[in-house]
C-alpha cells in the first residue's frame, strides 16, 4: 500500500547544530510508527519537518504521494492535510467543547460543522459534554475532546508529540489505546514521538530508535527489544546486566556460561548483557554464587541485587552486582547467599568498544 507518509534523506540544523540528519522511513495507511530516543534526540525536530512546522534544509517529504517539502516546494501546515497533537493539547477555553471540535473543519457551513463535531464527540464517547467548556471537563475528557477535534478533518496522517503524557498513569493507557484504535480504524499513518520505551512497545507497529539526530535502528518492537543493534539501543529498554569475556573459537567462556555462536574473531573483547528478567535465582551451589544484598518488591515483580562472590570478574576488580527480576513474591533477605542461573539464549553479545592493540587471528 502507498505510504502516507514518507521522509527521505531528511535533514535539519539549527545555527550549525545538526538537530536531524538524512533521516528516511515512510509510514502506511493505518500503521503506528514511534520515534524512540533520549531527550535532544531530534524527534520532535523530525515530527515538526513532517508537520511543516520546520523546513528541511535537505531532503524530500511527502504526504499522500504528493511533496510538501523538498528544498523547492514548501507547503504550510494547514495545508498539508495532517492532523496534529500535542502534550499541551491547548483547547480554546472560551469555545464549548462542540465548537473547539468544529474549530478545525474550514470549508464548511456552521450547522455542518456542528453536525460533524457532534459524530466526532460520539465516537469518543463525549457528546454530551458539547455545550461544556473544557474547564467543566476532566483532564483525559479533555484529551479525548483534543483528539476528536484533530480527528474531525479526516487527516490521512496523525502526528502525536508526546500526546498521553500529560495524563495520568490509569488514563494514559485507557486514552492512548482507544485514540489508536480510532486512528487505525480510519487507516490514518499515525506517528508518535515519545521517550517513554514502554509506551512505543505498546503501541507502535514499527519503533525508530533516534541517536544524535539519526535513526541507529528501525524493526518491530520485538525486534528492537530482543535484537538490539548496539548497547545503547538494548540499555534504552531496560537495565542490563553485563560481564565481559573474550571470544573463542566461535563460542566464549563467560561467568554466565559458555555463549555461542560468537561471530567476532578469536580474542575480540566482548561484552555479554542480560535483561534481568533472564537472570534467575537458583539454589546455593547451583550457578554463579553471590550474596543478596538487596530484594525489593515492584508489584508483580521483585528485583533482587546479588553481589558476586567473584570480584575478579569485573576489569577494575569492582564487585559486581547482578540484577534478577523474578515474576511473583520473593524477596531473599539482604545477607542470604543464593545461586543464580542466566538464560543465556536471550543474551546479546556486543564486541567492546576498546579493544586490545591485536586481535590473535
Ligand atoms: P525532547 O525529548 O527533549 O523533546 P527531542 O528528541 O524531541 O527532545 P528536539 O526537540 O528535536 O529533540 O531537538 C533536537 C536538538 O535540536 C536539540 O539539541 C535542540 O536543542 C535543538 N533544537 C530544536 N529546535 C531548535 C530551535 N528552534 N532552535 C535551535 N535549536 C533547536
């Protein structure tokens, strides 16, 4: 299916600083598509290029085939037929929630508009609060009127900069999954910037991970959560736990275990990394030995911190701390002595970023 929209080789700089560089992807009818990154990252620079709020310095977009920017062509927001929503969803305070909905719906006559406006607030299940003023109203109602109002115009493309984060935890999933389904239901592209990785594995088709203005990686949020590109795209999901090794013959020797396959050459520096969810408590004398030192409760979950007895594994001789999330109730007490075992098929294997002077062939 054509995409809706499509970024190619996009870039942006402001005052000599490179805020967006040559990013591409394009986003189909009815696919949510999230941009993922630490603070400064670009993405909201991104989703402003494709808003028209920005103009690229480099680089095509399109909407609907058609080029809203490409170096030459330059077409302002409001006429690029995309609808936008932001943290600050900002209603019209003196408009009644029915005429903040029909603000956006130029083009035609005021019973129409109404009418429409009023369609919309019942598929977000608020019309009746259309004669209210957004103060009358809680803060998710506000957020559903915000939507059904960029929902009015029928765009073909929705924008969201951190849309649910104003609301609270509760609201936010309840909102965000019924905004979704709205969206999907229509076939509208929806792309989402947010830097909250929970929030992009719940909702997004495809995730880009953003790094200093570029796009580092781009996949199915099981692709990016269990096949991470480099260390900073595995951290950004979760804490890692992480011991060091060198490779062998296709396989490495490591505290958690031999790993294979291991594709670097014989004698590279790796580092081998674990989500703590594939660490788990065993027995003493079954797995590496260490001693708890702290078990703490996260609602299903616990997090138990067990030092290992082994301090020469870590380079500077450091005491090294292994991380467990363990589905259920179990808090060992700090002092216990425990085994813990590693599910090494869920491991990632990076080579280190130093490496020494000759790697043995
Ligand atoms: P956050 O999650 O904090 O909103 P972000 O990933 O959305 O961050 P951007 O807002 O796109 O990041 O900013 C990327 C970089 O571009 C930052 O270093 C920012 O300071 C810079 N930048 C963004 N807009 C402007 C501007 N109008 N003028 C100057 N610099 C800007």
């Amino acid at each position: 299916m054509a995409a809706r929209l499509s970024l190619q080789s996009v870039s942006k700089s402001f005052n000599g600083f490179p805020a967006v560089i040559s990013v591409s992807f394009e986003i189909a009818p009815g696919e949510v598509f999230c941009l993922l990154g630490p603070s400064g990252c670009g993405k909201s620079t991104t989703l402003r290029l494709a808003a028209g709020l920005e103009r690229a310095d480099a680089g095509l977009i399109t909407v609907n085939g058609a080029a809203v920017d490409d170096g030459c062509r330059y077409v302002p927001p409001e006429k690029r037929k995309v609808g936008l929503m932001f943290q600050d969803f900002a209603l019209f305070p003196h408009l009644t929630v029915g005429e903040n909905v029909a603000f956006g719906l130029n083009g035609f006559d005021r019973h129409l508009r109404m009418k429409i406006a009023l369609e919309e607030l019942e598929k977000v299940s608020l019309s009746r609060f259309s004669k209210s003023y957004p103060h009358e109203l809680s803060g998710g109602e506000q957020q559903r009127v915000a939507l059904a109002r960029a929902l009015a115009p029928s765009p073909s493309v929705m924008l969201m900069d951190e849309p649910f984060s104003g609301l609270d935890e509760r609201l936010r999933e309840t909102v965000r999954a019924e905004t979704v389904r709205a969206l999907k239901a229509r076939g509208t592209a929806i792309l989402i910037v947010t830097h909250d990785p929970e929030e992009a594995l719940q909702i997004a088709d495809r995730i880009a991970v953003m790094r200093e203005g570029r796009i580092v990686q781009v996949g199915s949020p099981e692709d990016i959560y269990d096949r991470p590109r480099d260390p900073h795209v595995a951290r950004f999901f979760s804490e890692l736990n992480t011991v060091h090794a060198v490779a062998g013959q296709g396989s490495s020797d490591t505290l958690f275990g031999r790993v294979e396959p291991v594709q670097w050459p014989k004698g590279t520096r790796i580092e081998i990394m674990l989500r703590p969810q594939f660490l788990h408590l065993a027995d003493l004398g079954d797995g590496i030995a260490g001693v708890v030192r702290d078990s703490r409760l996260l609602g299903d979950d616990c997090l138990i911190e067990v030092e290992v007895d082994r301090p020469d594994v870590t380079e500077a001789g450091e005491p090294l701390i292994l991380k467990a999330r363990v589905h259920g109730r179990h808090l060992p007490a700090p002092g216990s002595r425990v085994g813990v075992n590693a599910d090494l098929s869920h491991a990632f294997v990076f080579p280190c970023s130093h490496q020494p002077e000759r790697v043995p062939a």
